[in-house]
C-alpha cells in the first residue's frame, strides 16, 4: 500500500494503482484526454502531467503512466505542470475547429472544459488548420474528424476492449484518421459508447445530434430494461421524450458502458400509438370513468361467479412495485394467486437460480469480466445479454478460456470454445465439464456417446475449469437444480427478461403459470383477466387465444400491444423513465430507477411539430398515464379494499431473502440480497425427448426482439424486413430433404398453432443437431416446444 | 581508403564489392563461430560481450551485453534476434555499406549473438529502400546456409538459427525496437512503453533481443580477440571498438569512414573526409544523425564517445557527421530537418504529432521572411513540451531546433530583422492545400506523403 501526498494530501492506494488514480480518490481531478478508468492509460495526451517534487521520481512526469509509489510528493498545481499542460491544450487546439457552437458535444465536451480550466484563450499559431472528410458510420455515431484530438481513446476501445477490427487508426504523423476502410456502419455492438468516451465531438451520438443541448435536459439515473443484466443507465429527457441514453457508472454492473440496445432502444415512450388514455370497450374516457366502470365489473364478477374467477396477470418488464401492487390487490381481493410466468416451471426454475446464488457463489457481472474460466451454458452472450460478451472480453484478454454450450451458433469478439449441444444435453455437459478433469474424457464419451465432435471440447473444458483459481458458470434458469454443489465455481444466472429476477423473488409459490391459467379460462374457471404490463400474444400465446372466452379483460400498459387491442378496458401506466421504480438484475441485485420526465405526449407532438404551444389553461396533453401501482391501488379503492401503503416494503417483509432491506434507500450501486432461504430448488424439468421432432429454441437479435425494444422506432429500423429467418444443421435438413439447390435461403413455412408463417430457412454446421433456431418474435410465439414432423416445410 | 587506423568492419570495403564467402574466410571470418559453437557456453559469449563494453551502434548506446542479460534465462519456446537496419536516420548510411562491404561478417555477428541468447529465429528487419541490400542478404544467407553456418544444426552442432529479411513499409519510427516489433508483428508500429522490456516480451510475446546491424557486426572480432583487443581499438578512454561514421555535406571527401570511438570531430572532417570542399568555410556540423542538435566550432575537439559527448550536451547518435559551410542558411536547415520528422511521426502522442508540425509551420514563417519575435517565442516555449513525449522521437527532433535557437540565435534574428532569408533562400511554401485524409479501400491517398503540406 503505497503512501504518497498528493498536493499537501496524504493518500494510501494499493500497489499498481497510477498517480492519476490516487488523486481521483482524494477528489483531485488531474486533466487527461487519453486515460480512461476502464481503458487505462495509453501516454499519448500527455495532459495529465503533474510535478514530482520528492520520492522515486522527480520532475514533470505523466501521471496516468506513473504508478504510486511510497514518498512521492505531487503537485498538480505546479507552477511548470501548469504551463506544460497549458502548452499541451494549446498545440490541440492548433487544429481543433473550435466549432462549439454547432457542435453536439458542446456543454459536455472534456476538451472545452481543460481548454478552459487550462488557462489557453488565444490562439498564437498561424497557419491552417488540418481538415479531414468524414464517413458514415451507420445510424448510431457521427463522424466529424476534424474535431479530434487523437486521444486515441476510441481504438483502443473498439479494438482492444471490445475486439472489433472495422474501426482504427489509419496514418501516421498529424494525418491519423480514426475510421474505417470504406463508409459503413459500425459492427461493434457497443459502439455507442464511442459517444460517450469520446472527449470531443468527434463521434457523436447520431440519433440525439441536434435533438437537445445536454444542459436542457432532464437527467435521472435510470436502469436498463431491454436484458436481465440490469445495467445502470442516465436517461436524458426533452420535451417530454428520451433524448438519449448514457452509460452510468455501476463498478459491480456494467462499469462505464453498455450495449448498443440499451442505447439505442428507448423511444417507445414516446411513440403516437402509446395508450395515452383510458379505453372502456373500445371508446376513449376519462380515466375516473373507466375506473369506475372497472370496479363495477369486477364486483359483479366476484359476485357472480365467485373471486376466484378473476385472475391477475403480471409481466416481466414491470418495475417490482408494481409486480407487488398486484401481487397485494390478488391477495386482498381473493382473486386467484398471480401469474408471471409461462409455466410453473420456470417460475420454480428461475427461483432455483435465485436461490443457489449463496455468497460464497455469486458473482456480479463485473466479476465474470475477472474470472479465469468461465463456463457459459445456454446463453448465446451477444444477444441474450450483450454487456456479459464485454464482460466475457476482458475475461478473456486476461487470458480466461471461455466455453460456451449453446445449441445456437455463437458469434463472439474473443477465442472461445463452442460447444453446439441442444438444451436436453446441458446437464450432461455441465456434469462433464465440472466433474474430474481425469475422468473428463471418459465421462464425455459416457454421457455424450453419440457427438464426439463434443469430447475434447468438453475435456478442455473439464481442464479449465478446475485449473481456474476463480471459475464461473453463466446458466439459464433451466438448469439451476443441476448445479454442482461446488462454493469455488463462481454463479451467474441470465433470466428471461429486465424483470424477471423480481417476480420470481415476489410470487407466492402457489402462482399458476400461465399455460394454466389458459386452460382455466379455456374451461371457463377464470371469467376476468387483469393483466399488467404483458402481452399475451408474445408471452402466452395458447391464452391469447382463449381470450374471447373471457367476460372481462383488463390491460394495464405502456406498449399498444395486441392484448390492449383486445382488452375491455385499457387503463394506461406510464414507463420506467416516468415513474421509476426497483428492478432486479439477473444476479438479484435490487437497483432503483428514478422518474425523468412527466407523462404526456412529447411537445413535438403536441406542438404539431411548430414552437411548444403557449396554451397554459389547458391540461397537458396525454397525462392520463399513470404508475400501475397506483392504478391498482386505485382500482382497490374502488373495490372496497385497502392495500398496504407500500405493498412492495410490505411483501418484502415477509420474504426472507428481502426482510430488513430498506428498499426506499437502496444504494447507487444497487443492493444484492442474500438469497439464503429463498425457495428449495426444485428437481430438474424432465428432459425433452427430441426423437420426434426439432426442438425449437427461441434467440434473440442484438434489436427489437425485447419487449420494449419492439416498440422502438429507432430499435425496429435495425430489423430486416422480410419473412423470420430460421436456422437448421445443415445435416437436419438434408434428413428433411430440405438442402437440395437452394441449400441457404430457402423458403419454408413454419406451423405455428393453426397458421403457416412463411420464414426464410438458413442452414449451419455451427449449431446443435436436433433444433431450429427461430427469432423472437411475436409471429412465432405460438410455436409449439418439439416442432413435428410437418411442422416445417417447403414453400 | 585510410590505412592508419584500423579497419575491423571494413575489412574488405578495399574489394569494391560485396566480399564473398571465401573472401570473408580468407580473413579468418566464421572462425569465431566455429570456435564458440559447441566450445564456448551461451553465458561465455555473453560474458566477452559484457567484457568488451560492446554499446548499441543505434543511437541510444545502450551496452548490448546487459540488453542480453534481460532474456529470462527459463523462456520455454522461441527466442528471437530482430537486426535492426531500419537506416533512416538523415545522414547515416552506415549499415548499407556495411551489408555491401561484407555481409558475412554480419551474419557471423548475428548468428553469434542468437546463439549467446539461445534464439532459433532471426529477423533482419531492412529500410525497403535498400531492396539491393535486401536481396544481397538473402543472397549470402543462402550460401551460409549451404555451407552450414546457418540453419539447422549449425556446424554440426545442435544449435539451429535461421535469419530471414523482412522488409519495412519505410517508416523512421520502424527503427525504435519496440515499433519494430509490432511492424514485424502487423501492428501499427506506435513505441510501447512501460510493461515487460522487449528482451522479455518482444515479437509474438517471445523474448526478442533487437539490436543495430553495426552492434551485431563487431561481435566476430570480440569473440575472436577477445575484449581486450576491442576495448584497445578505442581512442577514447571509457569508448571501446570502432565505429562507422557518416560524413556528409559540405566536406571534400563525404562518405563513411571507420574510425576509432574516441577521435575528435576535428579529425574527422579536416583530416580523414579531407577538410572542407573547396572554397567553403566551416560553419557547424550535426554530429550524430538528425535527432541531434548543431555542434558549434568551439566543441570541434571533442571526442566522438558515448560519454563525453552527453557530458558536453551533445549526442552521438549514430555518429552521422552532417557539415554545414557557412553559406548555408542553417532556419533552412532546420526546417528540411523537421519536414522529415513531422512527416515521419507516428501519430502516438500530442507534443511530436502536433508539436513538430507547429515547430515546422513557425520555421516555414521565419525563412519565409514572415517570421516575429512572437514566433521565436512559441518556438521556445514548444522545445520543453517536445522533450516530455512518449518516446525519444520528439525530444531528438527538437535538438536541431535547440541547437539552432542557442548558437545561432544571430541567424535567426537576421531573418525576421531582414525580412528574408539572408541567405537567399527562395520562401518555402506557406499555404499547402486542405488534405483530405481519407482512407480510400486499399488505393493511393488522395495526398501522397511527398504533396501533403500537413
């Protein structure tokens, strides 16, 4: 532990810390360009030059490349310090445009604020300035080269943290170009956060150029709903729409970035098809209205066919307040148990993947991104959860072996093993690659006797594993029951959705699933449905069907799904970015949302485009929205019921894993409860059988496969047109007799239910023999889990 | 050819020619070899080395025997020996001469040196405009290998090494060892600093030992006779060896001349490059290639050695002698001096891509006859920030400029008084065109280096 004193400041830092990181502790903010907390230290700014007037070393050094060391005294105020730094702003600003006023960076820029607090005002060099022509780097960063510093801060992201090679410095000398070989959109997932790393307004966010200053807008820490990993993002709101989307800061989560559909997939709060009003059979009313109308029916209801014909439903994009509030209304009103998820299965399974994360097991996001082996199983990382790939990266460059067991075909920035087995096979491969490394070749040949392509996959995995010093596992709920029993294999599990941490850690263990619920409504068991915040034609499709059968069906939303279409009486709630609210990660990690802006239509509508209307003796337009906990507290009232004043502290009391947390002052980094008690994990699903067909798996794309992300104006831009493309080993389908000719791209239909969507067929021989791998997408929901013999054909 | 002072590398320059193996043999070249391969340990040929105080011929004289000793004696895997003849340097054309006079002799020191450090590969790492030499070096390897003093089972020893060429793209920053490195890796060649010494982790993450092709070349005579015989041939009291120097400009006989470390710089240019060309007068001379600064009269005797020259705020360098009468204008000097360097910067850090363009645009200004004292000013105040780059590129560049601006201030002065070059030079061009630096797939850049005014 290093002691030095750092302008007249003692500090004590571990070893291997840099100078520039012992002063940010003491809240000293040394000037740079080039260093980055995740990206270290490059030495090409040279801005963060401080005087070393005593210790090991003396003289103006830089001190993002000097490690502290004991005896250092630093100033950073020095008077030569000063004077370089100022010279080193001025030679930047030699070529720098100083277009500030046109510039989208300006307000937030680092390279105005060190021009500034640098003391450089004029400029003494003549001369030119050095101008460079720009690219187009597709829809979510602008180029403008002219701006930059050559920090070099966005190759080294790109490149070296993320590992894409489409993006980098060309040229030497001052004529360095940071761009591509040719115009085209960036392949790096998470190229949006060139935006926020850039120091200038060289790449800028493309979507919020123009849109807002920053200093206009509403700013709230938010957190991400559009994967279960919980990342920590700042919403930035104006004019009542998101504007843009930042990384925050969450060293246990995302660190200091995030995906690109995280960035990149708000804007469905602001959509003109949002519910914005209350609906009652189809007609707009006044909110109290609808209520009314609402408890009537549910009185008659209960009175007719009993309480236990009414049911709720909760989704699992809602924050947990309301997961509770309705949770609470269930249980005052004697309505049947809620339902959150597809099957009680998963609701048992994803409970187990909460339980098994005891302290000695559980690992953050952040710790995946250090451990030396990291086993994945059944997660495809870039699109089920793209922030664990980066985190799987920085494992990686660290010289962690990565192996993933996934049936899909897995495209990852980094050296991994993939091991193409189908679902029915992860507990065999997890049995293998965590038992014996001895025995590994021998149970791999036992277990899996008919895919030796899989063996030595498997014994290097077997190997890694017990080599690593700090081994992980990332799961799917599915397989929490087969965990070994093993306190040294770290766990991550990645769930379905933003959510469903939350309902799994708040239902009652008697909820239905909702294939149950489907057949008591298909029996007539269930007469009203309230749902909140899901939609049945992509969550439950055997319900949606069932739908007309019901007497009453109520939506609660922020999405114009189908089911709101289809609803009695829509009531509307408003998103994450108005109400806030807690969500939980995959890892159960409990992170608060806060409110950015109000409800109501973005003024661009409401102004019809022109100047924001002056009319203030009006009701703002579109504020009928309101948190769904209030609704349903509302609804209570009018029910005759009380619910408990804060029904999410009030259920957390009585669950053991969350009593004694004080959920209303929950820390910035977000609180992981101790999961002691939680739920007995439950004895594995029985396996699939996949002899009579191909098991279906549904993946993800990087966009608008997410719920809220389909609703995205810029997230749906990313999509393809054209029918859903499927994939199949290419051996399955020369079995099906389907890789004749026209063996890629061939025209198939998929039985989906009792209709034939017509999809497009790719084949590979990166993928699991025995599956088709279909996108998630609503059109495809209704698919059954073992597609049979006709269910795919020729078009 | 002087005959007074002994020739150790240029021991067969007389021929005209590149000696051949048998020439080479004739004076007694590969017998180091065969005398240390299986008969001397690796530690022994290291410990002659070490003896002999054998310094880089590079520019930074870094001792080449402690180079060595950084390699982890427990390195499971390759070793490499990169030879460095990335000559590109202005005023030193040491190594093409050399590799022409005799390139045995430098495939003996190369082989000696890989087999000290346990290496089985070699790169010999060559400036592409020296393609003859190229081709001659991969010419003679041939023939080594044919005779077995290269490739596997060297002598009938169990000690295999191979060398191959590989040619740069041509950039001055190629020869800093570390960029050379990453140029030979595919990388783009920025200097690493900090973490793991290249003799740790070099090429392919492989201990690499990467030393100047003149380094290598002295190793068959300190192995043969041994360091007391190399230390001897130094005039200088703390110098060993001989070095090759570069004489060029305004002096009768330019060319390189192998001298002992330790002459003056007097007797270099008045007595064996044969004084000053007719009716010229001495004015300075930049000692030890580019990156150093202008050496006023008053230091001509002093002794061209590692040590005294840094004691006298000078650099050898790579002892590239570059003489300036007094009818040249020394603002133009220095300026075609910093065309090459911001031309030839990597890009890396802010004081050499930014800072020597400046440097390079006030220069233009004053020669120009546009100059103030404002710019004299900036200049001065740039030469600190240059000096605290990230690697030594910037800081040599800015010696020129310091030696400028401290012995002939008078000059400069007489520029911006005169309002012209008072040497008659016409203006440089001030105003070059906006350079769209744009990456076009895999062509020509719309500004080729020798257009760019940036």
């Amino acid at each position: 532990m290093p002691d030095l004193i750092i302008d007249g400041r003692a500090v004590s830092v571990p070893k291997g810390t840099m100078v520039i990181e012992a002063a940010e502790r003491l809240g000293i903010m040394i000037p740079r360009f080039c260093w980055h907390k995740a990206l270290g230290a490059a030495g090409a700014c040279r801005m963060c030059a401080v005087m070393f007037t005593a210790g090991p070393v003396k003289g103006l050094e830089m001190s993002c490349m000097t490690p502290a060391a004991d005896g250092m005294v630093v100033e950073t105020f020095h008077p030569e310090a000063v004077a370089f730094r100022r010279s080193i702003i001025e030679l930047l600003m030699v070529n720098h445009p100083h277009d500030c006023p046109v510039c989208d960076e300006g307000g937030h820029c680092l390279l105005q604020d060190e021009t500034i607090s640098g003391g450089h005002s004029l400029r003494r060099f003549p001369g030119r300035k050095r101008t460079y022509l720009d690219q187009n780097l597709g829809p979510f960063i602008q180029h403008e080269m002219n701006r930059c510093i050559h920090c070099y801060r966005c190759a080294r992201f790109y490149q070296e943290y993320c590992g894409y090679r489409d993006f980098g410095p060309m040229q030497n000398a001052n004529r360095v170009y940071f761009g591509r070989f040719d115009d085209g959109a960036l392949e790096n997932p998470f190229a949006g956060n060139l935006a926020d790393l850039c120091p200038t307004g060289t790449l800028t966010d493309k979507p919020a150029r123009f849109v807002s200053r920053r200093w206009d807008c509403l700013r709230a820490p938010s957190v991400c709903l559009h994967c279960s990993l919980g990342c920590n993002v700042t919403a930035l709101s104006r004019y009542r729409r998101v504007a843009r989307i930042e990384a925050r800061e969450n060293a246990a989560v995302n660190g200091s970035f995030i995906c690109d559909r995280g960035r990149f997939s708000a804007g469905y709060e602001a959509i003109p098809e949002r519910p914005r009003s209350a609906r009652l059979d189809g007609n707009a009313v006044p909110a109290i209205e609808a209520e009314t109308a609402l408890a009537a029916r549910l009185a008659a209801l209960a009175e007719k066919h009993g309480p236990g014909s009414i049911a709720i439903l909760g989704g699992l994009r809602s924050t947990m307040e309301t997961q509770a509030a309705g949770i609470a209304l269930a249980q005052a009103a004697g309505w049947r148990a809620p339902a959150f998820f597809a099957t009680r299965t998963e609701q048992a399974a994803t409970q187990a993947a909460l339980a098994v994360l005891t302290p000695p097991r559980a690992r953050s996001l952040a710790e995946i991104g250090k451990a030396d082996a990291v086993l994945v199983l059944g997660v495809s990382p870039l699109f089920d959860a793209p922030m664990l790939a980066l985190a799987l990266r920085q494992a990686s460059r660290a010289g962690a072996k990565i192996i993933v067991a996934d049936p899909r075909p897995v495209a990852l920035p980094l050296p991994f093993t993939h091991l193409p087995v189908p679902p029915r096979q992860f507990p065999a491969v997890l049995a293998v690659a965590t038992g014996s490394p001895d025995a590994a070749a021998a149970a791999a040949q036992k277990r899996l006797p008919f895919a030796p392509e899989l063996w030595p996959g498997l014994e290097t995995a077997a190997k890694a594993l017990a080599a690593a010093k700090r081994p992980a596992l990332v799961f799917t709920p599915g397989l929490a029951a087969a965990l070994p029993d093993d306190d040294r294999l770290g766990l991550f599990p990645v769930l379905a959705q933003a959510s469903s941490a939350g309902a799994a850690l708040l239902a009652p263990t008697d909820a239905p699933g909702l294939d149950e619920l489907a057949a008591d409504v298909a029996a007539g068991r269930v007469k009203g449905l309230v749902v909140v915040e899901a939609d049945l034609f992509a969550a439950a499709p055997g319900l949606a069907a069932v739908l007309g059968k019901l007497d009453l069906l109520v939506v609660l939303d922020y999405l114009p799904t189908p089911t709101v279409a289809a609803a009695h009486i829509v009531l509307p709630t408003t998103t994450i970015f108005e109400s806030g609210g807690i969500l939980a990660a995959s890892d159960g990690r409990l992170q608060a949302a806060s409110p950015v802006q109000s409800p109501g239509d973005p003024v661009a509508r409401d102004g019809a485009g022109s100047h924001p209307p002056r009319a203030f003796d009006r009701p703002l337009p579109g504020t009928d929205p309101a948190p769904a906990a209030f609704l349903l507290d509302r609804l209570a009232r009018g029910l005759g019921l009380t619910l408990p004043r804060e029904p999410l502290a009030a259920l957390a009391a009585a669950i053991p894993a969350l009593a004694g947390l004080d959920l209303a002052a929950l820390p910035q980094d977000g609180l992981r409860p101790a999961f002691a008690g939680l739920a007995a994990p439950l004895p594995a699903p029985l396996p699939l059988s996949a002899e009579s067909g191909l098991a279906v798996i549904y993946t993800d794309a990087l966009f608008a496969t997410d719920e809220p992300g389909r609703y995205a104006p810029l997230a749906q831009a990313q999509t393809q047109a054209g029918p859903p493309v499927l994939l199949l080993h290419a051996d399955d389908a020369a079995a099906l007799g389907l890789a004749d000719g026209l063996a890629d791209g061939l025209a198939v239909s998929l039985e989906c239910g009792n209709r034939l969507v017509p999809a497009t067929l790719h084949l590979s021989r990166a993928m699991a023999r025995g599956v088709i791998v279909v996108p998630r997408v609503p059109d495809l929901a209704g698919l059954p889990p073992i597609l049979g013999p006709c269910g795919l054909r020729r078009r | 050819m002087q005959v007074d002072t002994p020739q150790v590398l240029f021991k067969n320059r007389h021929l005209g020619r590149p000696a051949t193996l048998a020439e080479y043999r004739a004076g007694g070249g590969y017998e180091a070899l065969a005398a240390t391969i299986g008969k001397r340990t690796p530690a022994e040929v290291l410990q002659l080395v070490l003896d002999a105080d054998l310094r880089g011929r590079g520019g930074a004289g870094f001792p080449a025997g402690r180079k060595w000793q950084g390699v982890p004696t427990d390195h499971v895997g390759t070793r490499y020996v990169v030879v460095n003849t990335d000559e590109m340097e202005p005023g030193t054309f040491k190594d093409r001469i050399l590799v022409n006079a005799d390139p045995h002799l430098v495939i003996e020191g190369i082989v000696l040196c890989a087999y000290s450090i346990g290496a089985s590969e070699g790169v010999f790492f060559i400036r592409p405009s020296y393609e003859g030499d190229a081709e001659l070096i991969e010419q003679e390897c041939r023939v080594a290998r044919e005779h077995g003093y290269l490739g596997n089972n060297i002598l009938g020893s169990d000690f295999s090494f191979d060398l191959h060429v590989h040619r740069s793209a041509g950039r001055y920053i190629c020869g800093e060892a570390s960029a050379q490195i990453k140029a030979i890796s595919g990388l783009r060649p920025n200097p690493r600093k900090g973490g793991p010494r290249t003799a740790v982790k070099g090429l392919w993450d492989c201990p690499t030992i990467v030393n100047n092709l003149e380094t290598l070349a002295n190793l068959p005579g300190i192995v043969r006779n041994g360091p007391a015989w190399f230390k001897a041939l130094a005039r200088s009291a703390t110098g060993s060896g001989t070095k090759l120097y570069s004489v060029s400009g305004q002096v009768a006989r330019p060319g390189c001349y192998e001298l002992p470390i330790g002459v003056t710089i007097r007797e270099i240019i008045f007595e064996h490059a044969g004084g000053m060309a007719p009716g010229k007068t001495f004015k300075t001379v930049i000692p030890g290639g580019a990156s150093t600064p202008f050496l006023p009269e008053a230091l001509l005797d002093l002794e061209m050695d590692f040590d005294p020259m840094r004691a006298a705020g000078q650099r050898f360098g790579t002892a590239s002698l570059m003489v300036f009468d007094q009818g040249t204008c020394l603002v133009g000097a220095t300026l075609s001096l910093m065309e090459f360097f911001a031309r030839e910067s990597c890009g890396w850090c802010t004081p050499c891509r930014e800072g020597i363009p400046a440097i390079r645009e006030l220069l233009r200004r004053i020669e120009g006859g546009q100059g103030t004292e404002e710019h004299i000013q900036m200049l001065t105040d740039l030469l600190p920030v240059l000096d605290k780059a990230y690697c030594a590129f910037a800081p040599g560049a800015a010696e020129p400029v310091r030696g400028l601006l401290t012995h002939f201030m008078n000059e400069v002065n007489a520029h911006i008084v005169q309002k012209r070059c008072p040497f008659g030079n016409p203006p440089p061009t001030l105003r070059g065109k906006a350079c769209g630096t744009r990456p076009i797939q895999f062509g020509p850049t719309p500004c080729p280096e020798d257009q760019c005014p940036i």
